[in-house]
C-alpha cells in the first residue's frame, strides 16, 4: 500500500526520528511503514510483501518494535483525535 502524500504528512511527525542520536540512520520509514500497512491489509506474510517496501525483515522488525513500545497505539490515539468520531482511524491509513 503506497501512502498518499496527505497520509504520510499526517504520519510522519508521529514517528520516531529518522536519524537516531547514536547508530546509523534507519531505513526510510514511508517504505517500511507502506510495507507494514501492505502486510496488515492483505493478511499476508512478511516474506511476501513486495520489494519495493524494503527487506521484509527490517518491516517486520520495526513493526515488532514499535508495537512493543506503543508507538502504535499512540498513533491510532492521534489520528483518533485528528478525525470526526463517524470515521474508524485505522481507515485513514489501511
């Protein structure tokens, strides 16, 4: 699932920094997170999500991570708060 330019905007300053203060910088998120969106959609397995998200492993391990921390469910709180109460958040993105 490709991300829309409006979507991504309303995502992105959601996320953790691209460039961590220590390491090298992670892969770019829009993929990864169209990556992780694709996966969740169509129920698939991350072996089979197409390569132009990345390496499904790295989509896998930042969905793992960021689900471990909240991140998600931090999220979905503020697309909650950004939308009407008639639209499910997780529609804004899957």
């Amino acid at each position: 699932m490709e991300l829309t330019a409006a979507e991504w905007a309303r995502l992105e300053p959601l996320l953790p920094p691209r460039r961590p203060r220590t390491g090298r910088p992670r892969n770019d998120h829009r993929a990864v997170v169209g990556g992780i969106l694709w996966v969740l959609r169509n129920r698939a397995s991350w072996r089979d999500m197409p390569t132009r998200f990345g390496n499904y492993n790295t989509a896998y391990k930042r969905y793992r991570l960021w689900s471990d921390t909240g991140l998600w469910e931090r999220i979905l709180q503020a697309l909650r708060r950004a939308t009407d109460d008639d639209h499910d958040p997780a529609e804004v993105l899957l």
